[in-house]
C-alpha cells in the first residue's frame, strides 16, 4: 500500500492507493463546514477497480483512512455520499462500515455521513 502525507496551508492530505483502489483523507485543524454540520475529517472518492470490486479492498481502504484520521486524534470523520457518481449499494456499504446520515438534500441525491471514531 502507498500512502502520501501532504502537508497544505490549512490541512494534512493523506493519498492512499493500492493496486486495487484509493481513498483521499484530509485532515484539518479548524473545522470545516458542510450544510449544518462541521468536521476536521473528510474522506473524499473512495475508488475501487470495477473487476476488484467485492473482495474487501474498499473496507480496507476505509480503514486505513480512518486509522490515521483516528492517530492524529479526530473524534469523528465525515464523507459525502452522491448519486450521480455513486451507486446506491454505496450507501448501504457505508451504513454497514458504521456511517451515520447526518444530513441530506430534500431529493436523498446528496447525503452527508459521519462515523465517531472514539476507541479506534
């Protein structure tokens, strides 16, 4: 697994790729917004290769991202669940990895989820 640590003006990047898929992290110190809720944790497109996909790869990446958003001591992460790029199934898996909805468009095509990473 190769994992990238960028260090930005107003946050810490983290690239995590295998040869089956990625997943971006960004850690921040101020607390950044989206609709009513505010986090320092966001994991952003999470991708796994369509003939790799249901094998575990995407569980793995998630934890990976979570374990370093947990190491720098964030109580929580948040990430974006879209329709248009995303299939439904998406959804679900993220439900099962322990993701809350926290909020959602009017239409359900955007929704917002957050997982507590207390005890990780």
């Amino acid at each position: 697994m190769l994992i990238q640590r960028q260090v930005w003006n107003d946050k810490v990047r983290y690239l995590i790729a295998d040869e089956y898929g990625s997943v971006m992290l960004e850690l921040y110190d101020e607390p950044q917004q989206w609709g009513e809720h505010y986090g320092t944790a966001w994991i952003w497109g999470l991708y796994v290769c369509p003939c790799n996909r249901r094998k575990g790869h995407a569980r793995r990446l998630l934890e990976e991202a979570e374990f370093y958003a947990a190491k720098a001591e964030h109580n929580d992460v948040f990430l974006q669940w879209e329709e248009r790029n995303t299939p439904c199934e998406i959804l679900d898996f993220y439900k099962r990895q322990g993701y809350c909805e926290v909020e959602a468009d009017d239409g359900r095509t955007e929704i917002m989820l957050r997982k507590e990473l207390k005890g990780e």
